[in-house]
C-alpha cells in the first residue's frame, strides 16, 4: 500500500469558516490536480504555495510529457507535499471501470476518498450522466466518500444527493476550455436550489471565474489546466488562491443590490445650499 496522508483535515481549518466536506473540515477551499506541469519542481513549488485542500490524482497517470517523474517517483513526491491525496477515477467509461478502479485506487492510496469521473462523452469529456447516480449509489454502498464531478443540470445533481453524496462538483464549462462559467443561470440556479457542499469543477481559467463561481455561494473549485499550463504556474496558483479566498469573503459579506439607475455615493443632505444649486 502506499504511504500518503489519509484525507482527515487539511493543517490549521479555521474554526468560522472551514470547509466541511463528509464530516471533514479542510482550512483551504482551493483543490487542484497534478497532470501537465512543466516538471514536478514546478507542481511541487505550485502546491506550496497555493496550500490546497486536496491533490487530485488519476490511478491511470501517464507520465508521456519529456521530464516528468516517473510513477514511483510522482506518488512519492505527493507524499512528500503532506497535502491530503484525492483518488479519482480519470478515464473511466462505465460504471464497472468506475468501480474496478476505485477499488484499485482505495487499496493503493489507503483511502476511502474519491472523486469520481465517468466520461459519456469522448469529445466534450461531458460526464455520462444516464450512469452517474447509478455509479455513485454503488460505490457509496461500498464505503467510499464520493466528490461526483457532473454537469450543472438540477436533477442529476439532486438524484446525486439523494443517493447519499454529501457533496457534489458540477463543471463550469468542459474540461480545459478555460471558459468559465458557460451557464450562471443554471450553476446559480443549482446553488440556491440544493443545500450540501458544491465544489466548482472544470471549465475555469482565469482567478476571476473562482472569484466569481465563490460569489454566487460555490464552497470550493477544483483545478488543474489553467494553473499548469500557465506561463507561469507558480504564480498562478498563487492567483487563484487569492482569487478564492476573496470570493468567498465577499459572499459572507453580502453584496450590494444591483441597481437600474445611478445612485449617489454621498448623499446632499446636510451640505450648504449654494453645493446644491
């Protein structure tokens, strides 16, 4: 079995405002993947940096790109960032893969975390959402704590729910499009609609979309391209850690409405007569 940190908590969760996931408090509200760095030097400084909740890693990792690590070497590097490892279920196009290699990564990682992924969809990489619920209802049967990565559509993210996930991820575009939020109706919409935790997933590229997405009430994102493939991936995790954290803050802070017309920001009450000629 592997060595790496069993997912508990991530270090120093603040008391007020931690994010709380299966029970689980985690200080950051920021997860991100590990394929598609320049090299691990680089994922390891960006991950120091950036201090995330989780670490996303695929069972299947191909290491192809010139430089990288090779297997034994990645998950011991994981193991050396002491950042909790979410196992997912990359590359999975039915729900026995699904659950073959959950079980697989469950042995190997000593967890029963994961994020699951069922591709319906060569193309868009779009989850098959006819076999989703049906993937997660059994894989929660058998003990593991699923994170569903899924479309923002309202009722697959209820039945999602209703069979037991605590939490759910629904995208905000297609997986590296680096689009952001292609539907805020319906991701608002789902926001205010269900009441567990919801995670961004997919779709983002710039700090703005997390700031954004974390706004409108979404308690986390998730990502991978749009820090890796960065110019400078350091820097930017960097961003969207900030970028994060101030989307959330501003959402506890209630924002102002909007309005149709202009409305003065200091008021004429008060002041001398010939100010208001």
């Amino acid at each position: 079995m592997l060595t790496t940190q069993p997912i508990t908590a991530a270090a120093n969760p603040t008391a007020d405002d931690a994010l709380v996931l299966y029970g689980q408090r985690f200080a950051s509200r920021l997860l991100l993947g590990t394929s598609r760095y320049p090299s691990p030097n680089v994922l390891q400084a960006a991950v120091r940096l950036a201090q995330p909740a989780m670490l996303t890693a695929s069972l299947r990792r191909q290491n192809l790109q010139t430089g990288e690590a090779t297997p034994n070497h990645f998950w011991a590097m994981l193991s050396e960032l002491n950042v909790p490892v979410l196992p997912n279920t990359a590359g999975c196009h039915s729900v026995q893969e699904v659950i073959t290699t959950a079980e697989m990564a469950r042995e190997v990682f000593g967890t029963p975390w994961l994020k699951l992924e069922l591709i319906g969809d060569d193309y868009t990489l779009q989850p098959d959402t006819l076999n989703l619920v049906d993937a997660a209802s059994r894989l929660i049967k058998s003990g593991f704590q699923v994170l569903p990565y899924c479309t923002e559509d309202l009722v697959l993210c209820q039945r999602l729910v209703d069979v037991g996930c605590q939490a759910i991820m629904p995208w905000a575009a297609p997986i590296g499009t680096g689009k952001g939020p292609i539907n805020p109706y319906a991701l608002r919409t789902l926001r205010e609609r269900l009441n567990v935790p919801m995670l961004v997933d997919a779709g983002l590229g710039l700090p703005s979309h997390a700031c954004q997405v974390m706004e409108w009430g979404f308690d986390g994102v998730l990502l991978n391209t749009a820090v890796a493939l960065a110019q400078d991936p350091v820097r930017m995790a960097g961003a969207f850690a900030n970028a994060t954290q101030a989307g959330r803050a501003a959402f506890l802070s209630g924002v102002m409405s909007e309005h149709h017309s202009a409305q003065p920001s200091t008021p004429v009450m008060g002041t001398p007569f010939w100010h208001q000629a």
